[in-house]
C-alpha cells in the first residue's frame, strides 16, 4: 500500500492558492481514478482507492500546512507503513511552473509542510516536487504563494495536473521514470514532423536575392562622347 499526500491549506478561502497545488494534484487523481468519496480522518481527508495493481490512500492533512506532519504520521501509524512508502506532492519555488521533479529525502528547504513532516516522520518520504515559480525576492514569497494562481496559469495547471493523474499509477509502483515522461507528455508534448516543418518554415529567412552585377564601362572618353550622340 501507498499513501499520497496532498499538502495545502483547508477551507475554500485557499482552495486556489498556488501553496494548494499538493491538494489539486490528489483531488486531480481521486476523480479521475474513481477513488472513494472522501472521509474525516487523520486530522484531515482521505480517499481510497486503487492505481494499477497497487492499494493507495490519498490524504489531505487539514492540520494547516505548518502542522502537516501530525496528519501524516497519524496514517502512517494506523496503515503500518515504511516511510519510504509516502509520496508527497507539493508546491516548489525553486522549479519553473509546469517543471516537476521527484526527489527522496533531502532538506526542507524552508517548505514549512516539509519541514512539520521532517520532525515527525523524518525526511526519508518520496516528494514530487511541481514548479510554481519564484517571485523573485524572498520577501515577497509568503504573498506570492499564499495568493491565487493567475488566470493565465491555468492551462499549465491543467495540463501539469492531467501528467500527474496520467503518470499515477507508475508512480505507485514506484517507476519516478515513468511517471516523469507521463508529465512531460501533457506539459511538452512531442511536435509532429508537420508542425516541425511549418514552424522551421517560419522561421526561416529567404535568402538575399542575387543581383547581376553592373558590366564595367572599358569605353574610352571619345567612344563615350560619341555614343551620347548616337
């Protein structure tokens, strides 16, 4: 068995946060995996279901970001799981939007949901890692991640959140590979060899026409004299 867990924050108030992205990525494969209504549990929701031959409990920790690692242990204990065996979807700001990575272990980097699961259950757990840009300066990243997405990121959202529900079920079976190439089908597809050629097509500037060059005058001054008056 395998327990996702989705970080974010609870209540519609931060339903759209890009700090939420962990929450809209489990929401994206419960629906699409016709996983089991949502439950209370755990200090926050879970779903049950199944990806592929694998068992797998989504969770929600409604905790607020900063206690996440409370809900999480909770499960861990009950369900009788290694830590190896939680995949954490999150929100990261060193990664361009619509860029994923998937990492095991490492430091919290100041991700203050990673930092609440490091105390609790250690930093040993899988994290999938989905880009939501910086905003440049450390001081503004508190407005920026706890702000809505902007209107123009929502077909990235969509097609990044699609990769993930696509990409599941390897990713339960512990194939990152796999689960990656998923991804970046839906966030990059492969151009097909028409559209490669239309695009280079475009791009391609004509090439200088060639110009005949003017003949040089070998007449001398009185044989040019007298064609003026021919």
């Amino acid at each position: 068995m395998k327990l996702f867990v989705g970080l974010g924050n609870p209540g519609p108030k931060y339903a759209f946060h890009r700090h939420n992205i962990g929450y809209l990525a489990v929401d994206r494969i419960a629906s699409d995996h016709s996983f089991g209504p949502w439950k209370n549990k755990f200090q926050g929701q879970i779903a049950e279901g199944r990806l592929g031959d694998e068992k797998v409990c989504l969770l929600k920790p409604e905790t607020f970001m900063n206690l996440s690692g409370q809900s999480v242990s909770a499960a861990i204990r009950f369900f009788k799981l290694e830590v190896a065996e939680v995949v954490v979807f999150h929100d990261e700001l060193d990664l361009a939007p619509a860029k994923l990575r998937v990492k095991t272990g490492g430091g919290h980097a100041g991700h203050n949901g990673l930092r609440s699961l490091h105390q609790h259950i250690g930093p040993d757990y899988i994290r999938v890692r989905i880009g939501i840009g910086h905003p440049g300066h450390k001081d503004r990243v508190s407005g920026y991640v706890l702000h809505d997405f902007a209107k123009a990121d929502q077909d990235w959202i969509e097609d990044t959140l699609r990769g993930i529900s696509d990409g599941a079920a390897e990713l339960a079976k512990g194939d990152a590979g796999r689960f990656m190439n998923a991804v970046a089908l839906r966030t990059a597809p492969p151009r097909s060899s028409k559209t490669a050629a239309a695009d280079k097509a475009k791009t391609t500037q004509a090439a200088p026409t060639a110009t005949t060059p003017t003949p040089k005058d070998t007449r001398n001054p009185l044989q040019k004299l007298a064609d003026k008056f021919r």
